[in-house]
C-alpha cells in the first residue's frame, strides 16, 4: 500500500512538474514574475507539496528562481548571463548541425522543407506564435539528426532558459523576415550535404538572435 501511494505521489508530480514547466515555456508568466505555490496549487487541484517540489526541480533547470522569505520567480536573467547561454549555445548548435548533415535521412530533410514552408506562410501572415513554435521544430528536426543525446540535452536546456526573451524578440516583423532568410541558408547548406556551411549558418543564425536580444535588453534597462 504504501508503495502505491509512492508510485502515485511520483505520477502526480511529475504531472505538476510538466504543468508548469510547460505554462512558462508556453509565455504565461513574464521573467521575474512571483509564482503563489497556494494559488498554483489551487489551479492544478494538488496539495503544496508536488507543486513545491516542482519550483525545486524548475528551478535546478534554470527557469525559476527561489530566495529565502520571498519565495519562487519566474527566472529574470541580467544581460551577461545571456551572453553566456548564447555563446555557448552558438557552439553547440553549429557543432550538432554539422554532425547531422553528414546523418539526414531523406526523410529528415523532407520534414525540414517541410517546416521550412510553413514558416514562409506564416511570415507572410506575420503569425509569430506560430513562428516560435516553428523555429524549435526547425532546428530540433536537424540537433536531433545529429543522434548524440547528450549534446541534444544541452542545447535543449540552454533553449529553455532564454525562452522568455527569445519569445518577445520572435514578435518582431524585421526580426522575423531577417530570420526567414537565415533559415533558408541553413535548408540550402544541409540540402547540399555542407556541413560547414550549414554549422556556419546556424551559428549566423543564433548570433543575429542573440544580438538583437542583447540590444532589446540593454534598452530596457536603460529606460529603468
């Protein structure tokens, strides 16, 4: 009996984990933004308990931080940790790219026209909720590729933690038309079997991301 009761209390915890993992990564909370656990937990219809042990595990993955006698925030990162979660990122992502060129199955590159297409549509219909969504299947279609699960974990975590900033900046028009053709670069250079040119172009990629975030950032807090 009381291993069930611990099977159940893990599938409810998970369940929370995954509630809440998704809400921020979905953009429902803004970065610094206090998270009640008792309204929380009143929202999902738990105890305290699994949703405390959620903003725990949140925040070991970068996305909450918790202070003593305030409680849990949505993580507000300052202008160089940014930096740093993009440099690396501009290495990891142009590492995996050109390790999974040399691995597309047709199918593979198949799904990355694909997607590729429909980011053109939605472009044109200056869809930037659709946008983010595609620009993570675009680019998970080719890490995933690359078949090295720890290199993937990385890069998905490092994704996460700047999913609030690289949100705003995907609402952008001159962003997105920029971003578009920088995406048409990395389908052109895996299509042709490149694997530096496709390395380059996602690192091209990533960086104009992360300079405009950068800059976006820096205005802000000028303004404070």
């Amino acid at each position: 009996m009381a291993k069930r009761r611990e099977v159940i209390h893990a599938t409810l915890a998970d369940t929370v984990l995954k509630t809440l993992r998704d809400q921020i990564l979905a953009g429902r909370y803004s970065a610094g933004t206090k998270l009640d656990q008792q309204t929380l937990a009143g929202e999902l219809g738990v105890s305290v308990i699994p949703v405390r042990e959620s903003l725990r595990q949140l925040e070991t993955e970068g996305l909450v931080r918790i202070y003593p006698y305030r409680g849990a925030f949505i993580a507000k990162l300052s202008i160089e940790e940014l930096q740093q979660i993009y440099t690396v990122r501009e290495c990891l992502e142009e590492l995996s790219a050109q390790l999974a060129v040399s691995q597309f199955s047709q199918q593979e590159l198949g799904q990355l026209g694909n997607i590729f297409s429909q980011m053109e549509t939605a472009t044109q219909a200056w869809d930037f909720a659709a946008l983010f969504k595609l620009n993570r299947s675009f680019h998970f279609t080719i890490y995933e590729a690359a078949s090295n699960s720890v290199l993937l974990q990385m890069i998905s975590s490092l994704w996460d933690r700047s999913s609030v900033y690289r949100r705003t900046y995907t609402y952008m028009p001159d962003r997105a038309l920029q971003a578009l053709e920088e995406h048409r670069a990395i389908l052109a250079a895996c299509k042709a079997g490149d694997s530096a040119a496709a390395g380059h172009a996602v690192r091209d990629n990533v960086r104009q991301t992360t300079e405009g975030i950068l800059r976006q950032q820096k205005m802000r807090h000028s303004a404070e």
